[in-house]
C-alpha cells in the first residue's frame, strides 16, 4: 500500500509516520503539512529528530498541483490534520479512487447538523460524510475493510467505547439511565501548538468542556446510549484513562457480565482484560487497551475503566489497525512484537 500522510508535523502525525515506516506491507511516498505551515521544506527528521536515519522524508505543502499530481500513485491518504481540512479535501482523494483514513473529527458524526455546534464549521461534503465508516478497529472490522473513508475514532471515545460497547451492545443496561464517562488526558491530546493553557507549568488536575465536549456526542452515536462525558486534563504527557459507571438491568449477573468481556475482546489482541484496575503507566507508548471493571450487585452499578495511549491506540495506532484491515491483515499487524520467550 503506497500512502501519504497529511499533518505530518503534529504529536499523532509523527507517531503515525513512525509506526507506518516500520510496516513492511506500506511505503510511506509523500509527507504534507497545510501550504503555509513552517515546516515546509524541512526533512521529518529535522522536524523530530528523534527519528533521524529511520525516516528522513521531505515534507511538502499540501496544493492543489500536489494532489492532482501525486494522489494517482496513491492506495491510501491518512489525514491528522484540523477537521474542517480533511472535510474539505477527503472527497478528492476518493474520487481519484485513493482510500481515506481520517485521523481528524471531519466524518466521525453522522448528523450534518452536530457539526457547527460541537466542530464550528458546516459540512460541505454531505455524500462523504454519508459514506464514512466509523473505524474502532474491535468492532466495525467489516465495514473498515469495505470502505473508502474511515472515520478514526477520537482517543476519548476509543476508551470509552472499548469500555461500554460489551455492555449496550448486549444490551445489559437499564435504558435510558443515566450513564456518565470521566475521561483524564495527558496534555498531548491538546496537540503540539504551544499554548498557555496547555502549559505544564499551568496545568493542574482540572475537569473542561463539561456537556458541551465535542466526544460526547461521538461515544453516544457508537454506544446506542446517551452518555454524560466529564473530560479532565492532567499534568503529564501521554495516556489517557476512561472510567464508565452505569446501571445494569436486574437480574444481570456478573458472569453475564465477564462473559461479555471476553466474548467482545478474546480474538482483540491490544485490549487487555485486567485483573486489577489499569494505570497509565502500563499502556503508554504501546498500542494496548486495558480494561477492568467491578460490580455492584445489589445497586445493579457497573463500573469499567479502560486506560489507553491517546496518541497511538487512541489515534495512530488504531490508524494503522484500520490500514491492517484494508489490507486483509490482523489488525495488530506489526503493532506488537513477540520478546524473548514468546510473549507480547
């Protein structure tokens, strides 16, 4: 699969590049960022030196010319870029027969109207969005396979979503009861834009956007349920915990309730079912998704919580799951490698 990715110069852009550089079944052709972005020009490696030697791509502004002249050589387009860019631009990669994997908010809702209240913009490209396949990657793997544009999920929503959906997709829950989701974030998931809000040196532990989070309507569209989505951010750099409290119908058991677990993710080799509840620390860096829950049987209370790296299984890796997909690969392809012993 040839690609190109557009955002090459944002957190996800570069974790992304990383991951699909060292795929052997995708070349990485072309790496772009908007036409009047300062790293135009540079080398990926000069950009993020860290990656000096593995990916010393140039990065090129992102034109018209450019996409008439490079888009024909492509298979696929991931976009991490503002969401109104890839709403914008994503239809002309399809039409010239190129697959879209949108790592932005551009096509995750699927009501045109939720797009000026919760994303500021309205929806030009109504047709794509129609045709957009929402791609968590353990649940939709049909879809994303027969699909041109992929709508990655945002990270909120993936441990959200990971944490809920063995629940309201068996309908376990009492209807209609109020489920609420707290999310903590590291200050990565603010992007790489220097801001003084995102400062480490002003952040602390503070909660924002509460009812009005754009993720809140994205968990609700994926769960089938309305949920309250509480977000918080905190002062570290990566990862990202969801912790999901709902109500279960009476009668549910907690064996109903394991046995949902493990028959949504026994075959999901990054979502790890722990034995205790999940830290930041144990999925960081790594594509995995860990997940613990408990039950209250006499308040018929379930509570779940999913800890993820929001910049890999929360957007490039889960990316990448998607191009895996396409492919007719396992989703983990080269997300995992085997250590001494044969253990992942």
């Amino acid at each position: 699969m040839k690609v190109a990715v557009i955002g090459a110069s944002g957190y996800v852009g570069a974790e992304l590049i990383a991951l699909l550089n060292a795929h052997d079944q995708i070349s990485v052709e072309h790496l772009v960022v908007s036409e009047h972005s300062s790293s135009a020009g540079m080398s990926f490696s000069e950009l993020h030196p860290k990656y000096l030697g593995l990916c010393d791509l140039p990065i090129v502004p992102f034109t018209n010319s450019w996409l008439q002249q490079a888009a024909p050589q492509l298979d696929a387009v991931f976009f991490a870029t503002p969401h109104e860019f890839s709403a914008d631009w994503a239809h002309a990669f399809i039409e010239l027969g190129v697959k879209v994997f949108d790592l932005s908010g551009g096509f995750r809702l699927k009501q045109e109207s939720d797009y000026p209240e919760y994303y500021g913009f309205e929806h030009q490209h109504l047709d794509t969005l129609a045709s957009a396949v929402y791609g968590l990657a353990e649940w939709q793997h049909q879809d994303i396979a027969q699909a041109s544009i992929v709508a990655v999920p945002g990270c909120y929503p993936t441990a959200s979503l990971l944490a809920l959906k063995p629940i309201t997709a068996n309908q376990l829950h009492v209807k209609g009861s109020l489920i609420v989701v707290n999310g903590i974030s590291g200050v990565s998931g603010a992007g790489r834009k220097a801001l003084l809000a995102t400062s480490f040196n002003e952040v602390s532990l503070t909660p924002y956007n509460i009812l009005q989070h754009r993720h809140q309507p994205e968990i609700s569209q994926e769960a089938g349920a309305q949920v309250i989505f509480n977000p918080h951010l905190a002062p570290y750099k990566r990862g990202l915990l969801a912790t999901v409290t709902l109500q279960l119908k009476t009668g549910v058991s907690s064996e109903q309730i394991d046995q949902a677990f493990i028959q949504a993710y026994q075959d999901a080799p990054l979502v790890r079912l722990s034995a205790s509840w999940p830290k930041i620390d144990n999925v960081a860096y790594t594509p995995f998704a860990d997940i613990h829950w408990q039950f209250d049987s006499d308040k018929h209370v379930l509570v779940i919580s999913c800890a993820i790296d929001n910049l890999l299984k929360g957007a490039a890796a889960q990316a990448v799951q998607c191009a895996n997909i396409s492919l007719g690969l396992a989703s983990h392809y080269s997300l995992v490698t085997p250590i001494k012993g044969g253990a992942i």
